[in-house]
C-alpha cells in the first residue's frame, strides 16, 4: 500500500461529559475521553484507510499517557506527540435537551502543553517528510502568540517541502477579544494564501477579512463572498455547512463547497443529535477524501454532508465509520438491524 | 440586598428511578433524590434569586441527614427543617417512552415524618416574622387529619403575619377515598378563601367545590369556571396549564391566568420530554416571580408557560435553570452549543 | 385455574449490549440479558397468564446457571431445560441511532448447548403432556443438520399428542449459504403442513416455497401469496407486520392476518424506537393469544400489532407488560403519569 | 427424583444498598434485591437440591412484580406467594469499613403486605401437603399482633401434618419494646415447644426465656444454658454461631451444635467480609441439610460452619453456592482460579 | 444556642477519582467531588454541631455552581464564598493498592479563582465579626505572592477582631521551588507568631524554620523540637499524626500534641484505609473541637487521633460522622450491624 | 533509538468480568477488555521501552476492531495483527474473595480467529526481518492441531533469522485431553530444544517431559528437574514462581531463575491481590528485560519477582506500569501520596 499520509497540528483535549444530560450540579460522575478537532479528522481518516498523524504534546504524566493511548486506540500515529510540561486542556460538557443548549466549559487551556510548546520541540524537519496533508485549525490561532507563531513556522516548513494545507478557519470572537478581528485578520490571510481547502462560513469571510455583503440569505452571503475569497488568497476549495438549529436534538444541515468558480450544494437533511460535537470535522474529512480521491466536486459535498450528518448518530466528538457507512447514508439506505 | 423570601409547607419524598426507561422488575439499581412540590417551589425560587425555606420534617435518622444535605444543595435555607419520627415518604419511578405511560408507586407515606409531625414542633411563630410568602400543596391537605389541621393552623398563623398565601390545588381523588369530594370541599373552601394565588384547573374547580359548567373545551370550563371562583373567595390570581399528551415523551402545553377578571393565555408550545415530574411546579414559580416582580398579567404567564417548557428538559423533579434561561425562551433563541 | 400451556422449542442467548448507543469500540462495558425467540414468547404468554415452559439446553456452567434464573425470573417454568455441554450463544448489539442501523454480531452458536444437544436428551414423551401448544421457529431450522433433525422429530411428537403448531418462519438467507432456499424448502413444507398458525413474511414465501408474484406492494404480494400457501398446507391463521424503516429510532408497522379465506389488517402505527429487538415475538404471542381466547380475527390483528408497538417501548429483547397494558394501546389511551 | 421440600414463611425486603461503602448521604443511587431470613434459607436450600417454597405476600403492585420474579430466579417456587395489599418492608444499607460499623435503616416495615396479610388468606390448608420441613424466623414473632397469631396458627396447622419446624428465635429487643423480654416469652415458648430444629444464642436463651447463668463466657453460658433450653421444650437440635467482632471487614466466627446431650464445636474461622448480612441463614441451611441428610453431629456442625464461612465472600444477602463449594471450605483447598 | 462560628480560608478543588484502583489510562469515568483542606475541616465541625463558613472564590460557571452546592450539602455556610473568574483548581486521583502508592496530578491550579481572587473582594470586615476561630493552610501560602499577601491581610485583620488562628503547616516543598524553605521562613514565622493552634510535623519544623536536632526518631526529633517552636512563637497547642506506611490501605497512625510544656501521645492504631486523603484534617478539627469545649490534653490527643482514624474509612476527602461515632473509635466498640 | 523488537504470537482474548465480586448470576453487566498472554507480555515490553508487536488474528467485525484498538491503546505495534474469519476467543470471569475461588469459563475458543488461522496468511517472512525476540506460549501449542503445526512453523522461521525464541510452559492437563501429557511431550520437547528462555514449573516438567523426582518441596523439585531440562534441552535460562495460595485475595510469591547451573531466588513476598490474572507475565517480562539489558542472575529474578508483585495491583489481565515503578517495589521504597 502506498497510502496518503494526512498529518494535523492541533490540541489533544480532555472532554468530561455529566453523563445522561445531567447538570454538572446534578452528577457526581463525568465520561471522559480525549479529543479536539485535530484528532477527530485524523481520527476518521485513518477509518478511511489514510496513514494519519498527530503534531500535538501533552502533559509528561498519567493524564499524557491516557491521551497517548486514546489516540492510538483510534488508530491515529503517535509517532508526532511529544510529552512536555504539566496540562491537557480541558471541556466539560453539559449536554442540552430540546430548547436548552449544551453547555462547553473550558478549564487548563491556556497552560496546556500544546499551547506552551514550541514547534521547534517536535524535530518536525525530517518527520514531514512522508506527509501530504497538512490540517490546521483556527482555533489554534486564537490560543496566544506562541501559537500563533507556531502555526506560521509550521505552515512555512510544509510548504517548502510540498505539503498542501487544509485550514479550518473555526473563528471564535471570544477568543480573540476586543477588536480580535482587527488582530486575527493578518494572521487569517497568512495562512490562507498557502491553503488549498479551507473550511468557511460567511461569518468567518466577514469576521476575520472584514468582507462585506448586502445578501440577508446565508446562500446569498456564501456566494457573495467565498469567491471574492478564493480569488483573492488562490484557494482551490472553499467548503462548509449551513447549519439551521431546531433544538439541541435537532437541527437541519446543508453542505456546500465552492470550487473552480462553482458553488455546489448537497441537499438538506433534517438531523436527529445523539452528539453534536464534532460534526464539523466529519464534513472536514469528506472534502480531505473527496480531494485526494479525485471524486468530483457534487460527490464530495454530498459524501462530506453524509459524513457529517452520520456523525451526528456517534457518541462523542471523534466520528467513527467507514466510507462504506457514509454511502449507505447517501444512498438512504434505511436498514433494519444488521446481523 | 433585601430579598423576598418564600417559604413552602411541604413533604420531602425519596424519588427511586429506574434508570434508563427500565422498568423496576429490570433493574437492579435505583439513582435517588429528594423531591416533593415544596421543595421543587423552592429550590427553582432560590435559583431566581429569592431567599427560600422548606418547612418539613424528615426522619432522624441517615436517610433524613442525607435529605437535608440534598435540600442545602439546592439553595434551600434549611432552618425549618425538624428531624422527628423515623420514616421519609417514597416514590418509585418507572420513565415511560412513548405510548408506555411512567409509573409512579408511592410507599411509606402516610408513616412518614412529614406526615405524621405536628405543626407546633416546628415553632414557626418567630420562624415567619421574615416571610414574605407561604406555599401550601394540596396533596398535604390529603393526606390525614393531622396534615389537614397542620395546614389550617398553618394558614391562619401565616394571615395573622401579613404573608401572601400561594395554593396548589393538586386534588388527587385516590387519595381522598370515596366521596372524596365530598370530604375535601370544606378544607379547600377555607383555604381558597385565604389564598392570593392559587393553581387551579378546571378539573380541581370541579371536584373540590362541585362547581359545573356545560361548557366541553377545557379552555372554555376554565373559562366559566374561574372567575366564578376568583370571585367567590376573594383569590387574586388563578393560573395553570392545559397539558395534551401525545406520549410520554412528547406533550403540548399552553399557560394560563385569570387575574382582575381577565383570562390571559400563553402560545402553545410542542414539548419534548426528558422528565416531565415537577413541571407544574416550576410553571407555579413562575407565576409567583412575576406577582414579586410586578410583570404585567400576559408577561407572567409567558414567564410561567416558558419556565414549565424549560423543566421538561431537566432531569429529576426539581427545576434548575435561572431566569435568563426563561428568558431565552421566551424569545425562541435557539442555540447550538454554548461555549 | 385450568391454564393453558405454552411451550417453545428454542435457544437461549446471552444478549451483549453496548450502553447508551456506543459502539463496541466505545465501550469498556455490556449490559447483558438471556434471550431469544422462545424466550420472548412464553416470557410474553407467562404475562398473558399462560403456563409456559421452555425446551431447551444451557451449558453445564455458570452461565447456564445464570441463564436458568433469568427464565425464571420471566415467570417461565423451567422444568424443560437441561445442562448439557459447554457454549451458550451468545449475540453483541451496537444499538443504532437515526439513520445508523444497529448492529449484531452473534458468537458462539453453531457450539451452543442447544445446537449440539440431541432433541431425545430432553425426555419430553411425558412432559409434553400436559402442553397445548407448541412454538417453533425457522431460525432452530437454519443452524445444523441435528437441529433440523431435532424440529422434525419434535413436530411431530407434539402432532401425535394433539398439541398445536405455531411456526414462525423468519427465515435468514445469511444462515442458510448458497443455495440456501433450496435447501430450506423441503423443512419448511415439512412444518408448515403440521402448522396451525404461522407467521411468515411476503419474502418467507417467496425464498422458502419458491413462490411468485407480479405484485409490487407488500399487501398486494401477502394478499397473492398467503392464500396459495394457506391452502396448500391447511394452515388455519398465517400473520405478521409490515415494517418501514424510517431510522433506528422510528419505523412504522401494521399488522395483517390472513385467515378463513380473509385478509385483516391493522391500522398503521408510527413507533418511537427504545428497543426493537422481539418485537416480531410480541406480534406472535398477540396471535397466539387471540386464538387460545378465541377472539375473532380483526380484533386479533388489532391485539397483536397492539402488543408488537408497546413491545418497541421496553428495554431489551423480552416484552414486559399485560393483555392490559396492551388494551390501553388499542384504545389509543394517553396517559400522564400512573400513580 | 423424591426431593424434600422445605417451605418458609418470612418476609421479603427490598434491599437497598449504597455502592462501595458509601454513606447514603454520599450516593446517588442503589443498588437493590429482594430477600429476608426466609427467601436466604429457601434460596440456599433450593442450590443444595431441595424442592423450596416461600409462604409471603407482596404488594399488588411492580415491586410485588418484581420481588416474585426475584425469588423466581433463585430457584424457589412461587406457588405460596400472594400479591396483598400495598408495601413492600425495606431496608437501607450503609456498608461499613473496619472499625466503622454497618448501618441498616428500615423503612416501610409495619405496613407490608407481609406484615397485614392473615395467615388463612394463603390457603395453606392442601399447599402444605407436600412440605417436609417449616422455617420459621422469630423476627416475624416481633412485628405485630397479627404476625403473631399467623405464625402460631401456622405453626399448629404445620404440626397436624407432621411437618418438622425449624426455628431461628433471632430475637431483636428494639422490635419489642419496653418489657419486650416478658411480652416475648410466651409466643417463644410456644414456638419452641413446636420446634424440631432451632438456632439460638445464650442472649436469646436469656432474653426470652428469662434463664440466668453463673458462666462468662459465651461457651461457658451456652453449655449452661442450651441443655435446660432443650429438656424444658423436648427439642432436637439448637444450634448457633459465636462471633466475635475485630471490624467490618474481619470476624472470628466458631459454629455449636447441641443434640443428644452433646455439645459439638466447629473449628474457629477468620473471616474476611464481603457480606455480612445473612450468613447466619447460611449457618441455618448447614443445619436442616445436615438434618434432611442424616449427617453425624460433627459433620453437621461443620457443615453448617463451613456454609456461613462461604456466604461471607458473597455479595448480598442471600447465599449463592452448592454443597460442593462448601465441602471445598472444610477441606480447606485453597484454589487458584478455577477454570 | 449560641454555637461557636469556625471559619477558614482555602481553596475549594474538584477532584476527580478514577474508580475501583483503576488508572486513568484504564477509565472512561471519573468520580468527582469538591474538597480541598477548608472543605474538610469546616465540613467536619459543621457535623460536631459548630457554625462553619468558608471563605473562597470559585468561577462564576456552572462548575462553580455545583461547587457551592456541594459545599452547602455538607452544612458548610456559603455566605463567605463568591464567584469570580474562570477557573477552579483540579486534582486527579489514582488510588493505589498495596505497595502500589495512591497518584495525585493537579491540574488547573494558578488559575484558579481562589488563587487569583484579592482578599479585598471578600468583603470581610463585617462578616468576621461573629467568627471565633480562622482557619489557614500552608499550601495556600505557597501558591502565589497574592496568596502570600491575601492570607497576612486576613490574619491580621482576623487578629484585629479577636479571632483565634489554627495554622497547619503543611509544608510541600515541591510548591516552594528551589531554596523554598529560605523564601518560606518568613512567612511561616509571621503566621506562627499570631496562631493559636498549630498541626505542625518535626519535618515541617526542620524545613520551614531551618531548626536542628540531633535525635533520631520522629518522637525524639518532635519533643525536641516542638518546645522550641512553641516558646518562640508563643504558641498555646502544637500538634500532629505520626504516620508509618505499610502500603497503600494499610498505615500505622499516632497522634501527639504539645501544650503547656508537655507532650501527649495517644496509643498507636493500626489502620485499614478506604480513602487516605482529608485524614489530617479531621485530626485538625479534633484538636480544635478539643480546645473549643475545654477537653483535657490527653483527651484531645485521643479524641483527634480516633477523628482521623474513623477518617480512613469514609471515601472521599470529606470526614462524614458525629463526635458520637468517634466516641465509639475511642472505647474500641466493635459492633455488628448498627440497625 | 535503536530499541529491541520483542515479538509475541498469542490469541487475543476477551476478558468479561462480573464487577464488584458479582456472580454472574448476581451481574446485569460485564466489564470486558482485550488480553491474552501475548498481549501482556508484549503491552508491558512496550511500557518498558521496547518495540513490541502481537502476530495475532481477529474476527473481521465490529469485535475485532474493538480488539484492534484495545492492542494499540496498550502502546502494541498493530502492523502483525490480521482479521480473518468471525470468532474470537472470550473467557468470563467472576473474582473470588477469600476462601472462595475465582471462576474463569470460557467460550467460543476452539472457533476463534485465531485458532482457526493458518500461520501462512500473516506474511510473517518479510515482517520479521527486524524482530529480536520471539514469544511462545504453551496454550497456543494446545488448542488444536493447526495451532500446533502453526506454533513448529513459526519457531523454525524465526530460528532461521536469529530470533530468541521466549517458551512459556504453561501446560493445562485440562485442554490436552486423556493421555495429553503424551501427546503434549513430543511438542514440548521440540519447542524446548529451540527456547533460549523457557517459563517452566516442577510440575511442567514432570507432566510435560515426564521428568520424576523423589524430591518434596516445590524448591527440592525444581532444583532436582530444572538442570536436567537446561542440560538436555539447552536451555540458557529456565524460571518461574512460587505461589502459595492464603486465599483469593492473598497469595505469597518467590521467584526463581535458573541459569548457568546456578539457582536464584528471590525473597518471598506477601503479596495483597487486586487481580491476579496476567501476573505471571509480568514475572515473564521481567526475565527478557533482564536478559536483553544484561542484568546478572540475580538482579534478574529479583526485578521479575517484583515485577510479578506490582502486576497483583493492577486491575485487569495486562500489568500496567515503568520499570521504574519496579524498582520501587524493589527498594521497599513505602509511599504515602505520590503527587
């Protein structure tokens, strides 16, 4: 086999989920596994037959030897993750119910190890080699300035040695603070010059660019705005969901994904949540797939929406399938048990 | 700050779940907690803000200890609450799912503490000079001779304070025995006529005081029915909720309150259910928030419906959630995850 | 009281569910129950208020120890079963969610007890005596030459001693291999003329017997096919549902009854899904039932679809309720709680 | 097979039980069984092979439910139980460590089923027919006044049809009160005089009959004591535990048996305690089996020790092993794990 | 009554235990609860009948609600406690087993809300008025230069007011870093000169004071020591445990106390542990129930040591039991079940 | 690093474990995870440092995946392990307690993947070019005749490339039938003839080789046989344990180690058990850490017999621990906390 090799650079994070859609104040137990987007796309893509590796550290004691495990567990190489300083981040999760939304709760994040490591600890020179993807996420942006310069570091060395980029612009207001698009906006545009897909949302192109658009439909403003951003930053694929919330059980998802001056929508499926966190990623690694599998660009929305809207039918964050499962969702298969 | 505070008259009962929508023959382990109309009025009223107090009596003994500690949890001050006697009410819960109603078994209640403890053993004398209002429950009156004279000299020590009487009307015709009605008429005459607020259905109007209507919709009994009661024993408010099952995980539920001889409605709201015991009670506070707060009648009862909506979503009896969390559905804000 | 008596022909499985919708993967745990088609009916019939027994064989271990309480515990008697040899089978769910199906995986049956234990092992020339009615199912056909051996020899003691057949087709390609139809056909046609009433599928008919139709719906196809089968074998009652699956959590049944020369059927039922395992068992005890109590046949086929969508409400393969339950189901009851 | 059947009338408890030494007031929930003196010395009698009946009513309700089929899956039959009126007694447990002491709780006693049923409404008069043997608990003796005369009349009715009583005199001073000793004495005497086998300590010798000793130690007061005890009421065999405490998790534990003017001591045992809670109803099994099955005094009398050793290592109350496992104990083989 | 009011000033922690001796790396659950040196030792003296507040900051999130629940369950007053900032201090336990040793990994701890919350946001002034005792850990004093100054403001504030210091060393040097016990010394000596009760070990003596003994066993090395400590910091009862370590559930416990020149010693126990940690706080809250109802020194030391050992066997940091409980410890009571 | 490549070929097994001492007639659930002697010896080896794979074959279903990711969780190389065929091999425990033993029954053995997978279909030629050590197990050898040839295949393979073979006795009278000690010789002694490091007992020996000794101590025996075997086999080095058996919860442990005509032992150890299944490999690790990192004779034995004894702490089959942790063991070093 001469399989592709994706690689991601981002946060292991420890989820502590009240099990049950219990308030914290109710339990006295919490479900906890490791996670972060990241590791959810190179998690399903090594489901997906892809060699994949995490670029992440995690604490030097028995909470980093728990991460170093789960990872693998999912099939993920370790062979990335080094062990430094004293954190893991951490969520805990409150799960909604109806009209009451899930509750994230982060503790430990800005001391974690990830986010006071420098890339230069990793000896990533040699390491990228064999590497042909390369996944970043924005949130990772947002952290500090470490990570900040990190990312930039990283995403330079990848480009020197061919590595096309995958950026998942995730932009989070909080995150950045006051006038945070005003200081996030150069380092967006650093990074999406040297992408070849990129994940976006209208909010993001307007957040973070400052682009604006008279259009009031989310259609309209995505079709406004991508191509101006594609244009702009020579983006091959910009991709993405529109997702309608109907309540923390159920909401309505749309795929789309504009390529080579088309925009290409998948149809809209009306969604039951089992777990709603990293859905996104399941639609990330759809378009990953469909890229480096020459599929064209109306199947890989279609195959990255079913991707996501499968996800949803998982506990926890990291989506676990087969490509065989999503084109059963494709192909509405509706089965009854499977023996 | 000079808080209002509400004290309420009322049972600690012991509920014992199966879990999982098992049934009790199923399972081999129960989750726990302390529960009752009393406590869930006032555990969700110290959430808004309120000072609160429970005045009850649980056993002297480890299960009583654990309920005092479940009652401080809440928020609840606990200073009315006795130890005396040695039992504690129960209730055993089988969740239904569907068309498969829940069952509730009660147990050990007419021996409980609550049940079987004078009024005069909690000297509430100098205990009240700082209420504001009292909450008394129906089901109390229903219980035995003892309860029933409890709650009337309750009521009366109460009106000699200037404290504001809420009344739940809560008849259970299983547990007055035959002629129940009948029984129960003269008890509830004489506390209506001392209550500012009371939650009354059309039903209660009908069994309790024997009153008639020709009318076939609930709305329109409600309609003939409460003013004629408003009217009769002086009673402020009257509020409730027009409760339509679709299954037990699933109900349509509308507000309303006849306060100044006007009947004012919520909209109705299609309500998945993840625990539908305690609702009432929560629709309750919010009925009596917006007397404290002075909203205006059709605001109450939105507030009210809302809080009602939102208690479904919770699991166990007692609501938590703070005002700001009604407010949001008020305003039909859907939320994806809150971060 | 002068019951009838109900016993069944089939093996006892250990069922090894993934909690909470995680797959195998996900879990470090497995709720586990005793199960199977024989002990879904005479569990439902011992309910009903039926003797019931099952015939069967558990390996001569803790698990065939644990495996006899848990029939028991169900109310079946169980003089029938033995310990004998060493395996149980044994079956994994990964309980699906939307439009995830779940999934089993058996383990451990061509070994089991039951399907390596000769039928003369059970000693039942006396025992069956006192047995009305006698269940068999095609699934006990399809594992090895000594339990089709076994059926056979079992079918027709059981003629000899005047004691009814009830047939359930449930015929598994799966189990069958290549060619499998072919190889089924003669052991169907040998059962279905010693049956009273079977329970078999528009696809049983066709893949068993080799039967064709140019109908394209599956009423048209049962309504073509049922008679032709009915008439050839003089098989009084032949029945079962009609499923569509709209997700692992939602499908819609309706029940039908060919009998005397008249097709019944039931109205449709849209069903919320707890658990949908044995629920083809509560539609056969329904028929059953209605037979032994000589219901007329519309109201059997309302009765039993009745039981199959309460069925759906429970945890686990068993049904657990009353005739009484099932009646509040017919009557389209919505009950709030039940105190 | 001609096996002997020993019945017992005794109550069944749910057992409720705090997880892994929890307070209550830790725990959110519990795990819970069914048992009793009575269900423990049937359940145990059933797994050495006897036929085994409980003569009890439960509540006309799912605890009822489930209680039955509690009893049904050890192995005793459920033909002597009634469903009668509305409580099931309980008790809450609260597991000690080392010096910290085991808590029991009861709940719900004097209002069960079992506690308010009349003798006669068992119907015992043909159900008796076949029993061999009677146990009797003397907790039973001290709840009430109806209990009381149902265990005389039983005894009486028993006695006409040459049934062997068995006798647990287990006498609970807090159970009768002031002067509870003098109100004892005539329903023990009896009883005793009745009785073929009873299980007896000195304090029981003491407390209920009034009979002094000059001896200080517990052999000394028994070797005094028990031969005046056997003489006076012409009883076969008493027997009994001596148990010396050294924490919740350690006893030294020696079994006595008398018979024939003999006293007979087993070896002393240290214990280490997974569950203390019925292995004196082990003890008492030892003794009917050594009985039943013409064992010598010795043999028995180690029997018997060894049984209350072996329920030690047990979880809950009731004992759960064969006669094998207990010869295992007075060998003391020392097994690794068995496979 | 007029009961003494205990307050003390510390940080409140989740801690978050992997059940059943499992590693973090083997679990996929975590027990947690809130706790920390104040928690434990107000939490206790709140059960020995004292008023007991505790002065805290956690964040204003939904972890920091269920904190304040959970410090309100054990009858701690939470009118001292505010919500400021994000984050609450975290500790991960890994319980050992015999020789395997119990792991402690803190996570989130400078960041924590108590850590970075100034004094001055309590608003003390007023509310220490009704204080008797205070309350103060070393480990508080060795998390930051704002901890360092909070707690010299508070204990001279608390001075001011007439308010007794209890002041246990706990001296960690990991916290202190390099030359750690050079930086410490002055702080240490500030806080003995103004205590009144002092938990103080001849390691805490030696590292934190830079005092010398030639003696080499623990009691040698304390009554040389202790002296020493006393007369220069005028302080009235220096006291502390002896502990010897068997393995992880077994230690040897001695308790000493120094007062008016003269070392008391209670007897030696042996002791098998449920829960390890939050032991020398009940110690504390002996020595200071001791001094508060006037026991003799000898008394005290006994009464403390037997606090501590019940301590091993109640799970969780948290002591749960009455001065009853530790009476019985005292005169060695060995009960059976307590019913 | 060039780290030594330790492979094993082992069966991966499922381990469902009743909790908390339960029968499995007492469970509801199972705890289950992935083991086997080559998973042990090879998860340690990794947590040791080495390089470790597992030659195993797995179900190609949802449990074989589970396997997968269970094996690389535990820190296994997963490139040798393949899915073929359905089955895999599940063994149910339920833990003793004192004098009560544990009950290991297994299932589905003879049918699991890898019992059932010619040796061939790994492709091991190429694969193990970069293999130092090879492990053997005498289960494998007697599961059937293709384990047997499988095991012959594998060892003249790795002989040819230089590999050291590891040979673990571990004869089971039990799973070789009548006569299986003749059968079994002729395997033995050619697998013995290959090992450079055998795991082998006095009664391995003798049963196996038919060795005899007039020598009554375990250590008379095994210093009587062992050189007779290393001699005639040449065998560089042979060790084992001692165990004798106090009870399930408590065992005593010496090991020993023969090699270069020299016995060593180590010291005996009392050793408190959490699990002991998997103990014995940890014992086995030790002796290829020590031979593979040339510690002396000695050094060797005391490090694997403490290895052993740290392995009885751990819950679950596969020891979890550094080598670090060992030499703690070794040192006697007793912690109180380790934070």
């Amino acid at each position: 086999m001469n399989k592709k090799h994706v690689a991601a650079y981002g946060e292991i994070m420890m989820r502590l989920e009240a099990p049950n859609h219990l308030l914290l104040r109710q339990s006295e137990n919490l479900n906890f596994s490791f996670t972060g987007t990241g590791v959810n796309v190179t998690g399903l893509l090594a489901q997906f037959g892809y060699d994949s590796s995490l670029i992440s550290a995690v604490p030097n004691n028995s909470i980093g030897t728990a991460a170093i495990g789960a990872i693998r567990k999912l099939g993920i190489r370790s062979e990335f993750i080094i062990k430094n300083n004293d954190n893991l981040g951490m969520y805990f999760l409150e799960k909604g119910f109806g009209p009451r939304a899930s509750i994230v709760t982060y503790a430990n994040r800005q001391q974690s190890s990830f986010n006071t490591t420098d890339i230069s600890q990793y000896n990533l020179l040699q390491k990228l080699e064999n590497v042909d993807v390369l996944h970043i996420c924005g949130i990772t942006l947002a952290m500090n300035s470490l990570t900040r310069e990190n990312v930039l570091s990283l995403v330079k060395l990848a480009k020197t040695q061919g590595i096309k980029i995958v950026f998942d612009c995730n932009f989070r207001p909080s995150l950045w603070g006051d006038n945070g698009n005003i200081n996030a906006k150069p380092f967006y545009e650093t990074i999406l010059a040297e992408s070849d897909i990129v994940i976006m949302s209208e909010k993001d192109a307007m957040l973070t660019l400052g682009l604006q658009t008279t259009e009031l439909t989310q259609e309209g403003q995505l079709e406004s705005l991508l191509p101006v951003v594609a244009d702009k930053y020579n983006i091959n694929t910009i991709a993405g969901t529109i997702r309608t919330i109907r309540g923390s059980n159920h909401n309505v998802i749309k795929g789309y994904l504009y390529s080579e001056n088309e925009m290409y929508y998948s149809k809209s499926f009306d969604v039951d949540i089992l777990d709603r966190i990293g859905t996104g990623d399941a639609y990330t690694c759809g378009v990953i797939h469909g890229t480096l599998s020459n599929m064209n660009h109306q199947d890989t929305v279609n195959f990255s929406t079913a991707s996501c809207i499968l996800a949803h039918t998982i506990s926890g964050d990291t989506p676990l399938f087969d490509t065989d499962d999503i084109i059963k969702i494709i192909n509405e298969e509706k089965n009854d048990i499977e023996r």
